[in-house]
C-alpha cells in the first residue's frame, strides 16, 4: 500500500494523544493525580492537541476533504465511520474534564464521570481505527490478530511516555511511572517483532490460478493490463526492497523502543533536572521511531489486487 504521510502522521499522533488522554481520564477520576491548573493545562493541549493535528491530517488524503463530513453517516457498516463519529464524539467529555480539572480545578462528581466517559472514549476511537485495516480481508499482513492489539499497545506504550514525561516536568513523577513506561515499550517491541514474523511467514491463500478457477499449471498473463503504471497500482502495489524494508526495521526498533527503553533506565539512577531531560527524549524518540513503524505498516501491505498486474 502506497504510505501517505497524511494517513502515517494521523495513525501515530492519534494513536499518542487517545493514549495520553485515557490515561490522564483514568488517573484523574481515580485520584491518582491531583487537580493542578498547569499540569491539567498541559496534560489536555497535549493530549487534544496531537488527537486535532492528527485527525485534521487524515483529511489530506481525501480527494474532495469538503465531503469529510458524509463519511459520518455510514457508520452501521463502516469502521472508518464509526472511527469519525467516535473520535467526534469523544471531544465533549474531553472538553468537559478538561474544563473540571483546569478551570474549577476539580477532579469530583460529574468531572470524574466526564473523565471516564473520555477515557472510555479514547480507547473505542482506538480500536475503530485499528480495525479501518484489520477488518480488510484482500490485505493479508492487515487481516490478523496482530493488528488491533497492535495499536491498542501501540497508543498506551506512547501514551504512557508521554504522561511520564509530563509528571516528571512537574516534578510528580516516580519511580513506578518510569518501570510502568519501560515495561510498555517492552511489550511493544516484543508485539512487533511478533508481527513481522507472523506476516514474514504469510502464505497469500490467493493465487492467479485461484483467481481465475484454474486448477492445474501456472497461470500467466499473456498482456500486461496496462503499459504504465496507474492509480490502483501506485496506491494498492506500493513495493519496497527487501534491504530497504530490513533497515527501517532497523530503525524502527532503535528509536521506538531501545533507545527509549534505554533512556528511561538511565532515568532510575539520575536525579531530577536529568530525569526529566532523558523522559522528554525518550518520548520524543518513540514518536519518532512509531513513524517509521506506521509508513512500514502500510509499505509491506500488499492488496489482492495486485495479482490481476501479475505481482
């Protein structure tokens, strides 16, 4: 699949912000972190502000993004719809949490329930947009239990760094929050090398020769369908070299998971002017590392499609 960076950019950044504002949600209504005027500030423009910036980013791959607004009436059958709808939906009780713990500098009563009802919120986006590709069935390295827990992790390993980050630059942070933010890249890293090789090991059920109903031989196209190359192949044929593939691999796993995972170790040992430095690197490391991660998502998805080209 061809990977645009509109469609990279808002799968990463939405993935970080509905993970950092459950997290603050659930903390928040459960009085594990007290009202603060700046630390709510902070917490809900960063959270709100990488959910907008992503969602507006996934309105440039439209080919018409004035008529965005008519996806929102299929969501009885499309995810993608329900993923819009969802995400929509989620800014009131966001808006209202934010407005409880940053103007009233409460976290009780209705802010609480506001709250959980944003966590709630942020979690089911989540999983509506993993399952925009899982659910599509020509796309076999899509079409897998790898891909909805996936991004389930995926958003609470960079939530979580994020909200270390930021309770460490109030000085709330601890040593519980740093092993919390560690383990989850752990488990990130350990659910994406299980990926790739679930989807190096794939055998595509579908063959020209089944295609076609034709048993017996190999099937060959004796003309090509088109001479140059055209737009359901540039979108749905995207090919990427092995050794390409491999070293963003490479990369991927430095900076979305080593290098942060080391960071925030080093972060255990260093006090807090250090600490805090390291937290915000790390973080700013896995975002980093998770856009290479989701233009390799799409790069390595091959369509169905493809066969009628002969690829």
């Amino acid at each position: 699949m061809h990977p645009a960076f509109s469609v990279v950019f808002f799968t990463t950044a939405t993935g970080a912000g509905y993970g950092l504002l459950a997290l603050l949600g659930m903390l928040g209504a459960l009085g594990f972190v007290q009202p603060d005027f700046w630390l709510g500030f902070t917490g809900m423009a960063l959270a709100l502000g990488l959910i907008t910036a992503g969602l507006l980013s996934s309105t440039g791959h439209l080919g018409r993004p004035e008529r965005a607004w008519r996806a929102f009436s299929q969501w009885r059958s499309s995810w993608l719809s329900r993923e819009g709808v969802l995400s929509v939906a989620t800014y009131v009780p966001a808006g209202l949490f934010g407005i409880g713990w940053v103007l009233l500098g409460r976290i009780d009563g209705w802010i609480t329930a506001a709250g959980l009802i944003a966590a709630c919120g942020a979690v089911a986006t989540v999983c509506a947009t993993g399952m925009i590709y899982a659910s599509l069935k020509p796309i076999a390295q899509w079409h897998s239990p790898y891909t909805l827990p996936g991004y389930l992790i995926f958003s609470a390993m960079s939530g979580l760094l994020l909200l270390n980050a930021l309770l460490q630059g109030f000085g709330l942070g601890s040593r519980i929050g740093l092993a919390l933010a560690v383990l989850a890249t752990l488990v990130g890293w350990g659910w994406k090398l299980a990926t790739w090789r679930h989807n190096d090991r794939l055998e595509i059920p579908s063959t020209a020769n089944t295609a076609t109903g034709l048993a017996g031989g190999t099937v060959r196209s004796l003309e090509w369908p088109h001479t140059e190359e055209n737009y359901v192949l540039k979108e749905m044929g995207f090919r990427i070299a092995r050794k390409h593939a491999a070293k963003l691999r490479r990369i991927t796993q430095g900076l979305a998971f080593l290098l942060p995972a080391l960071l925030l170790a080093a972060a255990f040992a260093l006090p807090s002017p250090l600490a805090v430095i390291l937290s915000v690197l790390a973080a700013i490391a896995q975002l980093s590392g998770l856009l290479v991660e989701r233009w390799l998502f799409f790069a390595e998805a091959k369509h169905t499609v493809t066969l009628y080209y002969g690829r």
